[in-house]
C-alpha cells in the first residue's frame, strides 16, 4: 500500500524555490520565483489587513503556497523587509518634496 502512495504521490515542493533574488530585477529585493512580486509588496497587503487567500485573488497569477512563501519569508527575515519598506517610504516622500518645489 505505501509503496503504491509513493508512486502517486507528487513529489514535494522545496519552499526555498519560491524566493528568488536578481541583482536587476526590483533592485535585488527578495520576490516570488518568476514574478515581479517582492516580498514587500504581499507584506503591505497582508498589513493592510489581507489575508493570503485574498491577495491571491487580488494577484490572480499567485498561488497560495507563494504568499506563504512571501510571508514566511518576511518572519524569517522582518528586520531586511522592514528597512527595505522604510526606505521606500523615504524616497516617495522625497520625490514629492521634489515635484512640489517643480511645479509653480
């Protein structure tokens, strides 16, 4: 019986592979394998209150197990999400000081 199962069953998933990170793709931040979609970004969902099934929905080329991925990886690693947020924050607010001093 086990040894029928394991002809079945498929064979698992290493987590690790969701994750990837290219030096010129989003800046080297963290993101789902194969997608644009940086770990920093399902965290502001999942902070503005989404939960993984819902951002799915909201990216409909997402699977559940990549959001979890995302999301265990920002627990693994809060301190790198957090500074990375941080510092986008800083440069949105730069450029509007920037754009306000342009526009007459």
């Amino acid at each position: 019986m086990s040894s029928e199962r394991s002809r079945t069953r498929k064979p698992a998933t290493d987590i690790g592979a969701f994750i990837a990170r290219s030096p010129n793709i989003r800046g080297g931040r963290p993101r789902i394998a194969g997608t644009g979609v940086t770990v920093q970004r399902i965290i502001s969902w999942y902070k503005l209150g989404l939960s993984p099934e819902e951002i799915v929905d909201e990216f409909g080329h997402l699977t559940l197990a990549q959001v979890h991925a995302a999301l265990a990886y920002y627990h693994a690693n809060p301190d790198e999400i957090e500074a990375d947020m941080e510092m986008e924050v800083a440069e949105v607010e730069r450029l509007k000081q920037e754009q306000s001093r342009r526009v007459p």
